[in-house]
C-alpha cells in the first residue's frame, strides 16, 4: 500500500513539474515563420513578402504556445493577403509557429459591364478591375430562366458593392457552396486534353440552378449537371466517370453533343 502511494505521489509531482514547464516563458510564442510549398513566384516567396504576410496580422507573442488560436490567423491572413493559401499552421517547440502555405492562382473570371472579377479555383476574388488580362482563365456565364444572359450579380439579385478582393464567391451564396469540390473533382479527371473554357450557370426553376461545361477541341461534349443544390458532388463525380468511360468506348462522342447527369444521378449522352 505504501509502494503505491509513492508511485502515486510521484506521478501527481511528475504532472504538476510538466505543467509548470510547459506554463514557462521557453513555451510562450517568440517567433512565426512561413514554408512556401509547390511552384511560387519568386517574388511571392522573397523573404520581404513572407515578412510582409507575417506583419499583416496580429499574432500573440507572450502567450503560450498551446493557446495560440490557429484557425483565426489563418481567417486573418487569407483576409489580409488574397493571394494566399493557408495549407496549415503548427506548432514546432519551444516557441515557433510554422505557416504552410502557397500562392493562389488566378483560374476563373467573370464580367459585370466594363469590371472584371478573377478568381483561383476556390472561387477566391483575387483581382477585381478594367481591361484586365483574362486570355488563361476559365469564363463564368450566368444564364436566366428565360434564356438572357446575366451577370453574376443580376443572376442571384445581389449588389456587386458588396463583394471586395479576398472574398469567396461561396460566402453567403448556396450555389457557390454547394460545388466548393468543383476544382478538385475536375482535377481529378487527370487528362491533360481536356481544357474547360466556359462555365455557364442556368436558372431552371425558381430554385433550380443547372451547370454546363464547355471545353475546348478535341472534345467538343458539354457536360450538363441538373440541379446543383442535391448531390452535386456525386453528381460531378460519376459525370467525370462516365465522360471517361465515353473516351474509352465511343470517342466520337466526346467531340460533340452533351453528356448529362439528372437529378437522379441517370447520366446520358444527347446529339444536342
């Protein structure tokens, strides 16, 4: 019985001894750093510009490292440098955050009379402006049920004032939310042949949004998403299933017409 109070006593003065370790100064947060991965623009990972990412935001230096609230700096750093991509941030003892990140990439754009808005491949804004360069970027249509074409901001009846450089198209927006997996499924089809060069969105019903992709030669196939809102992402996954089976089986196929997937997740190919 004494044996094991004094096993118990010293793990009681083992756990008190660690705790008042790790409530030291040697574990209150000194320093934050930034590792770029994948192809960066060199002046985006220059050390001026990972220095100017980091003294963009408030950090709290002093406070533990335990206690450091990861998921608001990477809000606040996303917020405060558009082209950013948080992958992550960790802690390294004693005393260092580590910021994993990478540079966004413009992939989309869209129009609103003379201003154009781009955005990555998360529907990121990373540049809004005039006369601005859009020949390598993907073109946003917006569709209404009466078959007029429509800005993005006349399509969901919202003012363009209220979106800034460094928002998500998804904030505040269902059908934007509903295909945030867009880029990665598209990814996955993993042809380098296929290049999309349109996306056009179209009012079916009162809360009904349909998506067609058009891509560039040799495939000249639409690809035709009903109802976006229900199961998109199954949706868009067994269409990229089924364009690639078409490719395999009756190639002819994918140089014209218009595969589609139904609410039912029924995909079928159309002449029209």
């Amino acid at each position: 019985m004494k044996k094991r109070r004094l096993i118990i006593m010293i793990c009681v003065l083992f756990v008190l001894c660690f705790a008042l370790t790790l409530s030291s100064a040697m574990f209150q947060l000194q320093c934050v750093k930034i590792k770029f991965k994948g192809e960066q623009n060199k002046d985006f990972c220059s050390n001026d510009n990972a220095s100017k990412i980091i003294s963009s935001i408030h950090f709290e230096y002093g406070q533990l490292l335990f206690n450091q609230p990861k998921s608001k700096y990477i809000e606040n750093l996303e917020q405060n440098n558009p082209n950013l991509r948080v992958e992550g941030i960790e802690a390294v003892f004693p005393n260092t955050l580590l910021i994993t990140a990478s540079e966004r990439i413009g992939m989309f754009f869209m129009k609103e009379n003379s201003k154009t808005f781009i955005m990555d491949k998360d529907f990121k804004i990373l540049k809004i402006g005039q006369d601005l360069e859009v020949d390598d970027y993907v073109k946003l249509e917006f569709e209404s049920s009466y078959k007029e074409e429509q800005s993005y901001f006349e399509f969901f009846e919202v003012s363009s004032f209220a979106y800034d450089i460094g928002q998500f198209l998804e904030e505040n927006n269902l059908v934007f939310a509903s295909i945030n997996c867009f880029s990665n499924i598209l990814e996955s089809l993993g042809n380098t042949s296929y290049k999309l060069l349109k996306v056009c969105f179209k009012k079916s019903g009162s809360d009904v949004v349909d998506l067609t992709l058009h891509s560039e030669s040799p495939f000249g196939v639409k690809l035709e998403i009903k109802n976006v809102l229900n199961k998109f992402e199954n949706k868009f996954k067994k269409l990229i299933s089924a364009l690639t089976t078409l490719t395999k089986r009756e190639k002819i196929k994918t140089t014209y017409g218009t595969l589609k997937i139904d609410d039912n997740l029924n995909c079928f190919w159309s002449e029209k």
